[in-house]
C-alpha cells in the first residue's frame, strides 16, 4: 500500500471513497494517518473554511443534525405553496392544493429517504454529510431569484430518484387541472413553464436539505 503516491491517494482515491471507509483504511494501516488529515484540511479549504486549522474541527463540521423525516417534511411543505403561486391565476385555493397533492408527495417518501442517504455517512455514531456532496452544493449554489429564463436543477441531479417522480406528479396534477376546467386553462406550452420554474424552486429546497439552510 505505501507504493502509491500521496497526491494519488489525497486525490484519486479518499474523494471516492465514503470517510467511514476511509478510516476502516487507516486503521488497517495507520502510516495513512497524516494522508487523511490533509485531505480533510484540503476539503475544509475548498468549503471557505479557512478559520479551521485543526482536522477534527473541520470534520465536525461535516455533522448532519437534522434527520431524512424533517427534512421531507420541509420540502412537503413548501410543494403546494409553489405550486400555487406557479398556477395562481388559475383561482385554486391553497388548501385544496395541499390536500390535492400532499397525500400524493407522501407516497415519495422512500425515494427521499434513499437519495438522501447516498450522501450520509456514520461515523462513530454520528451521522455526517459526504465531503464530496458538501463540494458539490458549494460549486453548484443556486442564486436566489432565478426564473424560467435561467433555470438551475444542478440539485436535482443530487436527487435521481426522487425527483423525477415529484416531476411527474406535479406534471400529472396540471394535467388533471386543465382536463377539469371549462376553460381549458393550461396548454402544453404553459405546463412546461411551470414545471421549469417548479424545477428551479424546488432545486433550491434541495439545496437548503442538504446545506441545512
């Protein structure tokens, strides 16, 4: 194992790996130790946390306090409201969105759950947030403010699962929307719209979950 070179190891191969497993590495071969150390000083670096010098101070930084079940309560929470603002000229009121859609936002709970603990990891009994995932959110902030002519889902890709069924969900609810009214309110033009401004908002959510906003 000491044949490979450090900039290899720091570089190639800790960020592929999950930091429980990294450290199941060091104890198997402890002169791995100081490699570890600098690859966390090195992630604390690109996070802006210049003010950590020490390791484990970054690393305590990684700690995810929340839990999946909140953090999909938040997000279930916030779908009707934006749906509504999205479609307010269509007169619905927001309850009946909520209890339209809130039962159905329910049912995607495992998806949630799955995707969000892909970027999760345990480590003596604390659960942490993936450095990588943490890298990745910081390079990909969304700008607050953004509209349909600047769409931003580099979030959503955090979310595979997930995602793409609230997608169609929100899809299949406008569709059903337009099929009950006499005035035939969306056209296909319009739903696209919507979903793409439903798509940027709902990438920010995502982003909040996973930076704790």
């Amino acid at each position: 194992m000491n044949t490979l070179p450090s900039d290899i190891i720091i570089a190639e191969l800790f960020p592929k790996l999950q930091l429980s497993n990294i450290l199941e590495l060091i104890i198997a071969y402890p002169p791995w130790l100081p490699l570890f150390k600098k690859y966390i000083c090195n992630i604390g670096k690109e996070l802006c946390l210049d003010h950590l010098k020490d390791h484990r101070d970054i690393f305590k930084s990684f700690l995810y306090k929340e839990n999946i079940q909140s953090r999909f309560f938040y997000i279930k929470t916030f779908i009707p409201l934006i749906v509504h603002l999205l479609t307010i000229s269509y007169e619905r009121i927001l309850g009946n969105v909520e209890t339209d859609l809130n039962p159905q936002i329910q049912t995607l709970y495992p998806e949630f759950e799955s995707d969000m603990n892909s970027h999760l990891d345990v480590i003596y009994s604390k659960t942490i947030i993936n450095p990588q995932t943490l890298l990745y959110i910081q390079r990909n902030k969304p700008k607050d403010g953004l509209t349909n002519e600047h769409p931003d889902s580099r979030i959503l890709k955090l979310f595979p699962t997930f995602y793409p069924k609230l997608e169609q969900l929100i899809m299949n609810y406008l569709i059903k929307m337009e099929t009950q009214s006499v005035t035939n309110y969306f056209l296909e033009m319009d739903r696209q719209s919507v979903i793409q401004e439903f798509r940027s908002e709902i990438n920010m959510k995502l982003y909040r979950v996973l930076n704790q906003d």
